[in-house]
C-alpha cells in the first residue's frame, strides 16, 4: 500500500510537471498580458509620440505648404542678389489661395510686386523685366462646397509669353541700391490680341511670376525690343509665395475680403458692377449740392423730404426756395463728369 500511494504521490507530481505548456489558461493569461502590453505602448505613444508625427502634428496643412518666406529660386549668369519686398503678405494670400482678376482692358495685380536689389555694380545699367508663366499643364476650378481648386483637364494653348519692361528703365547701380524696383502699373489680360504691353494670362490656370535683371555697360545699352536673356548678362529670380491663379471673378470669398482689407485702392471691389477704380473713378470734391444737382427727379424728391423732416423748426417756404433756385438756377460744375451717379452707400 505505502508503494502505491508513493507511486501516486509521484505520478500526480509528474502530472504536475507535464502540465500542457499551452492550455486554454495559459493562452487567456497570455492574451491578457499582451493586451495589456499593448495598452501601456499605447498609453506610451500618446504621451511621448515619434519625433516625426510630432513635426507633422505642429503645424495645420494649409501652413505646412507654404514655401519659406524669402527663399528663391536664381537661374543665370549675373552676380546679383533680389528680395521680395512684402513676403509677408504675400505668404497670407498663399495661404489661401491668391487670385488675380485678369479683364480685357487689363487688371492691376495685387498684391504689388515688389524687388529690391544688392550686390550690384554701380558704374553699370540694369534693365529689370517681369513675366508671368504656367505653373504647371493643367486648367483649374474652384469647388465652393470645399473650398478648394480642383484639376478640371489640361491646360489651354498658352499665350505669347512677354517681358513687361519696368517703366523707370534704364536704373543705374547707385539706383537699384537705394530704391525698391514696383511693378504696381503692371496689368493682367485675357484678350490674346492686346496690344498695349499687357501680360496675357488664361483663366482658371496657375501663374508663377517671375523677376529678371539684364546688366548692361553704359557704352551699350539695350534694346527692350529685341530682348534675349540667353544672350545676356542676366539672373532670374521664382518667389513660390507669388504663385496666383488667375480668373475672371474671385471664386473664394475670404481672398475678396483680404483684398479689401488691405488694398488701399480696393473701393472698386465693393462695387455691385464688380468695376475696378481703373474702369470708374468718382472726384473727391462731391459737395452736397453738387450731388443734388446731379441726383435724378426720384433722389430730389428724398432729398426734400428728408431736409423737411429733418429742419421742421426751419420756416418750409424758405427750404422750398432754397430747393427751388438749387435746381433751376444753379449750373453744374464743370469739373464733374456727366456720367458719374451718387450710390446710397455714398450718401
């Protein structure tokens, strides 16, 4: 008896020992404990993520695209530097979207560019040119529901390129120093056959401009006309900040709004007629009679009611004499287009 219960004793203690390695408690154990494992790494990416998701994380989308303000891009042989004058405002229209209305009679660009220029020789003429190229083969539209520019099919044929000269042309190097280069007289067209210098654009494609600078002796100066930058001295410069797309009317809202608020000249923006300040211009000096002289039959006949609620303690034959004489006898001034009507916003 005592040799059997050894033997028991021994064979449960083999048992013991051969447990199965992988029973269904070991594997709901070992489940439980990597699930766990796999909660703290987790917990641990949370609190102390990547480096990298870190960097991607820190900035919104639309900011990680921007370009680096001031970074350019120079092609050509010619020892100059350029800086793009208000990169700052720029990079907030790129931010957005930036787009430049382009018209038949030309669209100025806003905003303005601008170059200043070093490392220049002083006894030497530069001629700074501006020109404007695709981006890339592609015809653009814009999607409201999501705000944003979708590809719409290849690009159409592009238009001559031109080289719009900057009027002050020929600068001296002394002159390049101490002066910022504006090509704000600069204008935008659609109309394929201008003839006015304008650079011609299609819409609903994207634009790069871009800044070149030919470096001439004094003895020999150029000829605009017959311009080859391959057969200059010359550099060119590409700002990525600049890039616009060009349409007929703004498509998104918040670049009207960027353009009214810091255009000086954005009154043509409120316009109901969509007319630029170059299309229509009202004179500063509109006196209230003057206005009243202008003012159609129905603009009188406010006027009067208005001047008679407002002077009621004011005898009413006199106001009526003073409308009277305002309206038959006094001539309109010669200064004042016949053309040009008051708004309400203008009263």
């Amino acid at each position: 008896m005592s040799k059997r219960i050894l033997n028991i004793e021994n064979s449960s203690e083999i048992h013991k020992c051969k447990k199965p390695k992988f029973s269904i408690d070991d594997l709901l154990n070992t489940s439980s404990e990597n699930d766990e494992e796999a909660e703290i790494d987790e917990e641990e990416d949370l609190i102390c993520p990547s480096s990298s998701a870190t960097e991607k994380e820190k900035l919104p989308e639309k900011t990680k695209q921007r370009p680096k303000m001031g970074i350019k891009t120079k092609e050509g042989n010619l020892q100059v530097d350029c800086k793009l004058e208000g990169s700052e405002l720029w990079a907030k229209f790129y931010d957005l979207g930036t787009e430049m209305i382009i018209t038949k009679s030309g669209r100025r660009m806003f905003p303005t560019v601008k170059v200043s220029f070093s490392n220049v020789c002083l006894d030497a003429l530069y001629y700074v040119f501006l020109d404007v190229i695709p981006v890339d083969s592609k015809r653009y539209r814009y999607i409201y529901n999501k705000s944003a520019w979708l590809t719409a099919g290849k690009a159409e044929p592009v238009p001559r390129n031109r080289l719009y000269l900057h009027p002050d042309c020929p600068f001296s190097g002394d002159q390049l120093l101490k002066h910022v280069i504006s090509f704000e007289k600069t204008k935008l067209t659609n109309n394929e056959v201008d003839k006015t210098g304008h650079l011609i654009l299609n819409s609903m494609h994207k634009y790069q401009p871009r800044i070149h600078i030919v470096q001439r002796p004094k003895q020999l100066p150029l000829d605009p006309n017959k311009v080859v930058l391959s057969d200059e001295l010359h550099a060119t410069f590409t700002f990525p900040e600049t890039q616009f797309m060009a349409v007929t009317a703004y498509q998104n809202q918040l670049i009207t709004k960027l353009k009214i608020e810091k255009n000086p000249f954005a009154k043509g923006f409120r316009d109901p007629s969509g007319r630029s300040p170059d299309d229509l211009e009202r004179p500063n000096d509109l006196t209230p009679l003057m206005f009243y002289q202008q003012s159609t039959a129905l603009q009188q006949a406010v006027l009067q009611q208005y001047f008679s609620k407002t002077f009621q303690q004011i005898n009413p034959s006199l106001i009526s004499q003073m409308l009277f004489y305002a309206n038959n006898c006094a001539q309109p001034s010669t200064d004042i287009p016949p053309t040009v009507t008051a708004t309400a916003a203008d009263l």
